[in-house]
C-alpha cells in the first residue's frame, strides 16, 4: 500500500473513531440541515470573506461534487451560530474537519471520497468536467512551481 494510500486510510480511520466516541455532542454542532432529500448534506463552514483553506474547502467540494451525488452547503461562519469556527465541515450531523482541531479545517479530497464510498453516497452518472480538467491544471501547477512563480 503506498503512503498516499496508507494516510487516507488513517484519516479514515480517525474519523471513524471521532465519530464514535464523540459524534453525538457533535451532531447538534453542525449549521444548516442534517440531511436534505434523505441524504447527507456536506457542509462546509467559511470564514468572512472565504479565505485559503476555505476556498481548497470549497475547490474539494466541487471535486466529490463531481463524482458523487452529495448535496453541499456553504455557510459563512457569521450565520453558523455563537462560537463556530472556521473552516469547518460536517457531513450529517458529523464534524470532520475543523480550525484548530480535526484536520485543522482541511478537507482532502482522497480521504473525504474514500469515506463517502462507506457510506455509500450515490455517485453520478457521469463525472463532470471538473475531473477531466485535472491533468492539465496539475500540470500548469507544475510549471509555475518550476518557474518559481
């Protein structure tokens, strides 16, 4: 199993273990609804205005948006209630990442579909664009990298 491969499966597993030991207290935490149409809702909560980690949040979202059938919701930590912090996502009711604890806020792409896989979130059809994209962006990124830039 290569590292990549192998730090997905921990992340997973954390998660796991987060869920069940504290995913009770965290259910009432989440923003927004649980559920809509009797799927889990991916909620991503963003700072005022977004900032970095919240927009790779968001940029994450739209990829598993992609491939999976998972209705998303972002909302501004201001509207999130006393006390929220940001970047933070929940899936359901359950916190995955947040600023200053799981995950420092960060979703990652690999990990996150990895999960919603277990739980066996509908996948689309047909992926969208956005992936058929990644190469070349990746290979743009490489570039600039490359140049310094």
């Amino acid at each position: 199993m290569n590292v990549l491969r192998r730090n997905s499966v921990s992340r997973l597993l954390a998660l796991a273990c987060l869920a069940a030991t504290c995913g009770p207290a965290l259910a009432q935490q989440a923003p927004g609804p649980k559920e809509l149409n009797g799927q889990k809702v991916l909620t991503l909560v963003s700072r005022d205005p977004p900032g970095v980690r919240c927009n790779n949040n968001i940029q994450v979202a739209a990829e598993l948006s992609n491939v999976f059938r998972v209705p998303v919701l972002v909302v501004p930590v201001s509207f999130a209630g006393p006390g929220a912090k940001a970047p933070a996502v929940y899936y359901g009711g359950q916190l995955l990442a947040q600023d200053g604890g799981e995950f420092n806020g960060m979703l990652a792409y690999q990990w996150t579909a990895d999960m919603l896989d277990i739980e066996g979130a509908t996948k689309q059809d047909q992926p969208g664009r956005l992936m058929e994209i990644r190469p070349d962006f990746d290979a743009l990124k490489a570039k600039i990298r490359a140049t310094g830039g």
